[in-house]
C-alpha cells in the first residue's frame, strides 16, 4: 500500500483536508466518475450525509469499502 495522500476540499463553506491512500482515491474517483460527478462532489455528498461522530476520511474509507464489496 502507498502512503497517505493529502487533498483539500471546500465543505459547507470552509477548507478541509483528508488525507488518505491512493487506492481509496482512485476508488472514490471511480464512484464519482460512475455517478457522473467530481470527485469535490462525492466528498461533498459523503460530509453532508455522515454522522456528526464519523470522520470524513472514515466515511469516505467505508464508502470505497462499500463500494468494492458490492462488485462481483
């Protein structure tokens, strides 16, 4: 596995960074390509619609998760 990478986003009007391996990026990148957004978006979907006790990079690390165990 690679090291974290850094990336930085507008959410809910303020900056925030979440820092996380390649893979998970490429993952999101992927359900945000598939859904047919940005990848700002998909991070912007997952802040608003996590509970208030999860991090952001958990929420985006479960969603990936989520996404490949749903792939046969």
């Amino acid at each position: 596995m690679s090291g974290l990478i850094k990336r930085s986003f507008s959410l809910a009007g303020h900056r925030t960074s979440v820092a996380l391996e390649a893979e998970f990026w490429d993952t999101l990148a992927g359900i945000a390509a598939r859904e047919g957004q940005t990848l700002s978006a998909l991070v912007a979907a997952t802040d608003a619609a996590r509970a208030a006790e999860r991090p952001l990079a958990s929420a985006l690390r479960v969603l990936a998760l989520l996404d490949v165990k749903k792939t046969p």
